[in-house]
C-alpha cells in the first residue's frame, strides 16, 4: 500500500502544516561583502571570528547561527528536541563539537554540499511523523578549513583553475515546527548517487550537476510540477560552470529552467569579486536560503521555492587514490505562508 507521505518514487509530501518559525545565518568577511550582506544576522570581520583557529571559527559561527535562529523562533532551548547538523570536516567535527555545548540530541548527517537541505528534509519528516515538536537543521563549511583538509593547506598558496570554486564561510539554521507562522515545507525529494566518472576535485560544477538534474526532474514527474510552477529554483553550489550544464540538460528532458533558475554559489558573490567560478560548500546553499530567499518568501514577494543542494561525496582518501566523484541533490518546496 503506498504511504500518504509518498510522491511517486523519491519525493515526501508533508501532509501537516510543517514550517520554518525561524532562521538565522552567520558569515565570514568575504560573504558580508557580497550583494546579500544586508540579509545577514552575523557578519564576521576575520576568518577567524575570534576564535584560536579556523576550525573553533567555523563552530562557532554554527553555535551562533543555532542560538540565534531558536531566538528568532520565540523558542527556548530547552524546547528544541532534536538538532540535525552537518559539515565537510573529517567526523563531522564542526557538528559534534558545536551540540557539546547545547544540552539536546544530535543527529550528525554527512551530505557534502547538500547537507543544508538533507537536514532540513529529515527534519521535517521527524516533525510530520510526530517524532518531534521542534527540531534545528543545520550546517557550515569554512574556505580555510576545506582548502586545508580537501586540498592545499592555505598557507601554501596553492593555484587554482578557473573553473574551481570557492567554498564558503558560514553557517546556517532553521526552526522547523508545526503551525503557528513562518514559510511552510511541502515537499522534499531525496536524491539518488550519481557517479559520472570525472576525478577533478576542483571541478565540482561538472561532477554535482548530473545529479542536480536528476533529482529535480524526478521532482518534477513526482509532484506534476513544472519550472514554472516555481517564482524561484535554486542549485546549492553549481557554479558558472553546472549551471550552465544543468540548463542544458534540464532542457534537453524538456524543462525549460532559464526563467526561474539560480545558484546559491552565483547568488552570494558579486561579479567582480575573486571566487573563480563562484561559490560552494554546505553554507553556500544555506546561507542564501536562510536569509535572502526566506525573507522574500515572509514579505510575499514570492510565493514557491524549490532548492536543490549539491554535494560532491568524496574525501581526501578516495580521490587521492584515483576514484571518481559520486554526488547527489537534495530538493525541498517552501511556499509562503498563503499561495
């Protein structure tokens, strides 16, 4: 018998009246430079955030973003039942540390650049079934500490190519409940690993855009939605580079995205700033959606999100022995508190 929570093959539909109560975002010196500074709660002056190192930094700015979203809920605490967080440090370390101060349960997730919406999935889903009142969803990455650990350390200085990306520094949080106020959750679709065979691990725009595409045409057959169902689509951190190929193949199935469609890593720079292709990294696609999308989907200016954030599910240990990238996409349908 198939679930009432079940569209088509990958997609839940939230049959409660599951909302964003708040969100809160919190950002290093290069995003509070970009087009949406206005839009964010923390703006921090050094990549260190005044912290001993960039790794306590990017704790740090998760904690606060955490704190202050629960704030923005009117919420307490100790009302919260369960946190879902993740980043791209080794054991999810970012994560672990950050819930050591906070007495509630942890759920570590590990989704790559697609954790901002892994975790607001799951979380959902744990409200809708009645598991919890309230939950967080959370995540962070820090350029320093994944130049170091995916890469080069940040002192060497090492080069880059054009088509890299720069993974940005930030946290992002939200509340979800059930009713009262706030964006509501409709539906989320849970994406597939798609390995396409490239090993570049500076070329994330290539290997993350197959599974962009695949998870949102699946979005589209599930739900008998089309692009232009949507005011708004928005990839994680596709960069100039998948954006342009998913454009490509999304129209190729037939699905015309130009009207409507975004990236995350295009939306939180300015042209004219040094981030190669754009941006990436689990706050890419957190901190724009946190702050700038939920803020337009609160004053009504538009009506019905889709964001599908990328994550390139690879560590240093596989493609330093030549395996390829696998990646996959996670999407989640906000709409305005009244469509």
């Amino acid at each position: 018998m198939k679930a009432r929570h079940r569209c088509g093959s990958q997609t839940w539909r939230f049959v409660n009246d599951i909302r964003i109560l708040g969100s809160a975002v919190s950002v290093g010196p290069l995003e509070g430079e970009g087009p949406l500074a206005a839009e964010f709660d923390h703006i921090h002056s050094d990549m260190y955030a005044g912290q001993a190192s960039w790794e306590k930094a990017e704790q740090f700015m998760m904690y606060e973003a955490v704190q202050t979203a629960i704030k923005k809920s009117d919420l307490l605490e100790s009302e919260i039942d369960i946190i879902l967080a993740g980043d791209l440090l080794n054991q999810t370390i970012s994560s672990n540390f950050m819930a050591s101060q906070l007495n509630i349960p942890l759920i570590g997730m590990f989704g790559a650049c697609s954790t901002s919406m892994e975790t607001l999935s799951v979380g959902s889903a744990l409200v809708d079934a009645g598991y919890a009142s309230y939950i967080v969803a959370t995540c962070s990455s820090h350029n320093c500490t994944a130049e170091k650990q995916f890469r080069y350390p940040t002192e060497y200085g090492g080069q880059k190519p054009e088509y890299a990306q720069c993974t940005v520094t930030g946290a992002g949080a939200a509340v979800v409940g059930c009713g009262r106020s706030g964006p509501r959750i409709t539906y989320a679709t849970i994406g597939k690993v798609v390995d396409m065979g490239i090993k570049d691990p500076f070329d994330m725009g290539s290997a993350m855009a197959p599974a962009a595409v695949d998870t949102l045409s699946t979005h589209f057959r599930d739900t008998d939605r089309m692009p232009s169902d949507y005011d708004l689509i928005v990839t994680g951190d596709l960069g100039k580079v998948g954006y342009a190929i998913l454009k490509d193949e999304m129209k190729d199935l037939s699905y015309d995205m130009t009207p409507v469609y975004n990236d995350c890593g295009l939306m939180i720079y300015s042209p004219d700033q040094q981030v190669f292709s754009g941006g990436s990294g689990c706050a890419s696609s957190a901190v724009v959606t946190y702050s700038y999308i939920l803020n337009r989907l609160r004053e009504g200016s538009i009506k019905r999100v889709l964001i599908c954030a990328t994550g390139a599910l690879f560590s240093p240990v596989s493609y330093q022995q030549g395996e390829s990238i696998p990646c996959i996409a996670h999407a989640v349908a906000l709409e305005a508190e009244e469509v």
